[in-house]
C-alpha cells in the first residue's frame, strides 16, 4: 500500500504570523496618534474659515480664531499664527504649522499642514 504523498503546506508560519502583528500593531500605534492630529486640523480649517467671515479687521479676526481655538482645544495654531490678507471685500485667512509624531530613536513621523480661506 502507498503512503498518500505530501502535499506543500498552504498557510502562514509562526514568524510570517509574528510579523504580520507587529506591522499591524506599529499601523495602529501611529494611527492612533495620526488622528488626533488629523482631527485637529479639521478644527483649525474651520475655525479659521469661521474667524475670517466674522472679523472685520484683523484684531477681530485673531480674537475669533482665538475663541474658536479655546473651545476646540486647539493648541498647534493660536492667532497671532495666522496671516490675515484681504483679496477684494473679502478676507482671506492663511496658516502653516507642523507637527511630529516620534517613532523610534531619532525617527519622527512629521506632518505639515498649509492652507488658507477662500
């Protein structure tokens, strides 16, 4: 009588399965620290949106930024950050900031943000 031959194993190894956790927990680690970030940002397009159609002049506008900032706990920008421009009857709100994320060692993961009303 035969032996049934082998066939080739189809499936994931031990070390293929530890890999894969450890890439899915870095994925989820700086995710998880991405989004606050990330939600941050949606904050400040609309609080500046918000302080450039209420201001007037740019006192007005810094201190609505500013307001706007406190309630959403928004602390990368503040309105002395902002740069406040007119284009026609309109006024145009511009801001740039950067912020890190530290992975290992001297690596950071960095996102810059620049944007500016319309």
């Amino acid at each position: 009588m035969r032996c049934a031959s082998r066939h080739s194993q189809k499936g994931l190894s031990f070390i293929g399965l530890v890999l894969i956790g450890v890439l899915a927990v870095s994925v989820f680690g700086i995710g998880g620290q991405s989004l606050p970030i990330l939600l941050e940002n949606q904050a400040v397009i609309k609080a500046a949106k918000k302080a450039a159609n209420e201001g007037g002049n740019v006192a007005q506008v810094r201190e609505n930024f500013d307001r706007a900032a406190q309630i959403d706990n928004i602390r990368s920008v503040s309105g002395a950050d902002l740069d406040i421009t007119k284009s026609g009857d309109q006024v145009v709100v511009s801001y740039e900031y950067e912020r890190q994320i530290p992975l290992v060692g001297p690596a950071y993961l960095v996102y810059r943000f620049k944007d500016q009303t319309q």
